[in-house]
C-alpha cells in the first residue's frame, strides 16, 4: 500500500522473514535486549508457551537472525549474519514502534496469501 508509511524494505523482510507476531515480538525482543536467553526467559517475557517460542528462537536461528550457544539450556542472541539483515531489522523495529496496527496487518495479509494459494491448490477449474 503506497503512502502507508512503511518503507518497501520491511514490507520485503516481512514478507520473507516474519510469519507471526509471535515471531517479531521475539525477535524484537533479543535486538533490544543484548544479552543471551533461554526459551523459557523469553516465554516468560512475552507471555507466551516455551514450545511455541522455542519453534520461533529455531526458526530465527536458521534465518541466520540469531546465535545458538548449545550450552543446558540452549541460549540464543540477536546477531543477523549480515549488516543488511541487522538494518531490515532495525527499521522493521521502527515501523512497528511507529505503526504497530499496520505492521500486524501487514504480516497477517502475508498469512491469509499463503493460505489463499495453499487452498487454491485444491480448486477444480473447468478446462476451456
């Protein structure tokens, strides 16, 4: 959407990096807070079930977004592998400061696209 106010470099990173608000709430909250954490530290802070936020902190990791510490428990930090990463992140990190309505919807609309091609799939279309 032109003139929504976020930047056409969020919207990419969302579109290939952020599927839940789980997963930006996490990843949010190691970038602001330099320090190693455990899943359930996490959990904890955003409130949400040490399951769920393990898949996330994993995922993260293999989106090359955080370091894994294999250490009882495992500990992850924020450290994108590349400084164009740690920038989207950046300014993904103020668009949702700034406009946290739009960033949800924006990453919603990406869900309600995959599981619009996803049933799509399944359409029968008549041949011509």
């Amino acid at each position: 959407m032109a003139g929504d106010g976020i930047s056409e470099n969020v919207k990419r990173f969302i579109a290939a990096y952020i599927d839940s608000v789980e997963l930006l709430e996490v990843l949010l909250l190691l970038r602001s807070n330099a320090r190693e954490w455990s899943a359930e530290s996490v959990s904890q802070e955003i409130r949400s079930s040490p399951i769920s936020v393990t898949k996330r902190l994993t995922d993260l990791c293999e989106r090359g977004l955080l370091s894994l510490k294999e250490s009882r428990p495992p500990l992850y930090l924020y450290k994108p592998r590349t400084d164009e990463l740690d920038r989207a992140v950046r300014e993904l990190a103020d668009a949702y400061r700034e406009r946290p309505t739009r960033i949800i919807e924006l990453i919603f609309s990406r869900q309600t696209d995959t599981l619009r091609n996803f049933s799509d799939a399944f359409k029968f279309r008549k041949d011509d």
